[in-house]
C-alpha cells in the first residue's frame, strides 16, 4: 500500500497509461513526463498497470473523464439537459448525446428523470459534460435513462468495489432472485427489482456491506441475508 499527499509524485508507467481520478501529467524541465497526485489517498492500479488512479475517502464525487455516473435531470436549458451527479457543479448533457438522437429525433427527458451517463468532459474550471453512449461505438451499450427501479446512495469506496466483477454482492443476490443494476462511480446504484421486498433487500445489503456502513464481508452478509423477508 501507498500512500500519497497532493503534489507527490507517482511512479506511474506503462504504454498506453491512462490517468484516473486524483492522478495529473505535467511536463517536467528536461521534457519527460511526471505523474503528480492531487488529493491524499491510496496509490491503486489495473492488474496490467495500465490504468493508475488515487483512491481516498472523500465524500463528494469530483468527476473524471470516462467515468459511469447516475445523473438526476434538474432542468432543461434550450436543447441541453442540467444534471445533478454529486459533484460541486451541475453537468451538462447535449439533447444529441444519445445513440440515434437527431434533432428531431430525441429523447424526452423530464426534470427526475434519472440517468446512466459517461462523463466526457471533467475539467476543475469548467462544468463537466456528460453522454449516454460509448465514446467507441457510438452505440448505447447500456447508458440512458433508467426508467422505475429505485435509486440507492452509498460511499464512493462501496461503489469502486461494486464495479469490481469479482465482488461478492450482486452474483450473491442474483442468485437468490432477478435483479437489473447500474452502478454510478459517483456513489449512486440503481436497481430494479421485481417485488418491492426484493428491492429493500438489495438497498438494505448494499448499506450492510458498505465501508462506511457495516462493513459486511461475504460470510457475515449471508446470515444478514437470512434474517430479511425475502
């Protein structure tokens, strides 16, 4: 484990390195690169070294590009949308940043609507951009707007290991009944359920697992799991 404050620098190599949240590239004197951090935390990377990235406790989500979030529409403004995603300032979001969305042919969102966005534009002096397809494709590939299901909120660390698909929760309730789930990084899981039962489950062991909740590894949660009228 490594841990950093602002300005240190971080011993972060590879090809085709890609920088995440925390992490800034400058130029250095002799023209070679230098990987700084910019908040306190853990030094983490990708099992290929590829993706480096800091990971600290903060409670407010400082969004960073290519970064899955739950975005809650909060007005319209001429053909954009204005986003809440948890962070210090609102997101934007293009009427035509959507799969197929033309200027006649767009979705039409209303203020609390909720939405599976990519951040595309993370800048700490401008407001930050959003979309809802894959920057590759262009195709959907799973992002736009969640309709029913309920929103759950949960600490940034619970959400990191959420996205991990070694974590134990969702193939764990998954196996006990369906379930549909998005996962925000910024500390945002929506899940839809087919009974309403189910979907207090799932909020109640989101919130039991949770770092900064319960802190239930995968032996204590079962018996927790026992215990709801499931």
């Amino acid at each position: 484990m490594s841990l950093v404050l602002p300005g240190e620098q971080v011993p972060a190599q590879h090809v085709n390195l890609k920088l995440g949240p925390g992490l800034l590239q400058l130029s250095t004197v002799n023209g070679q690169a230098a990987i700084v951090s910019t908040r306190a935390g853990e030094v983490k990377h990708s099992a290929n070294g590829k993706k480096w990235w800091i990971e600290g406790n903060s409670r407010r989500y400082v969004p960073a590009p290519q970064e899955s979030v739950i975005g809650v529409v909060v007005a319209r403004s001429g053909e954009n949308w204005r986003v809440d995603i948890g962070s210090a300032h609102m997101a934007t979001l293009d009427g035509l940043a959507f799969e197929g969305a033309t200027k006649r042919n767009r979705p039409n969102l209303k203020v609390g609507s909720l939405l599976y966005a990519r951040v595309s534009l993370a800048h700490k002096d401008m407001e930050p951009e959003l979309e809802c397809f894959d920057a590759q494709t262009r195709k959907a590939e799973g992002f736009g707007e969640l309709k029913g299901g309920f929103l759950v909120s949960c600490s940034l660390k619970m959400c990191r290991l959420l996205l991990d698909p070694q974590h134990f929760l969702f193939p764990l309730l998954g196996s006990r009944f369906p379930l549909e789930t998005a996962v925000g990084i910024n500390g945002r899981v929506w899940i839809n359920c087919k009974e309403p039962r189910q979907t207090i489950a799932v909020a109640r062991c989101i919130e039991a697992v949770d770092p900064d909740g319960g802190g239930l590894d995968e032996i204590a949660l079962k018996k927790f799991f026992g215990t709801l009228d499931v």
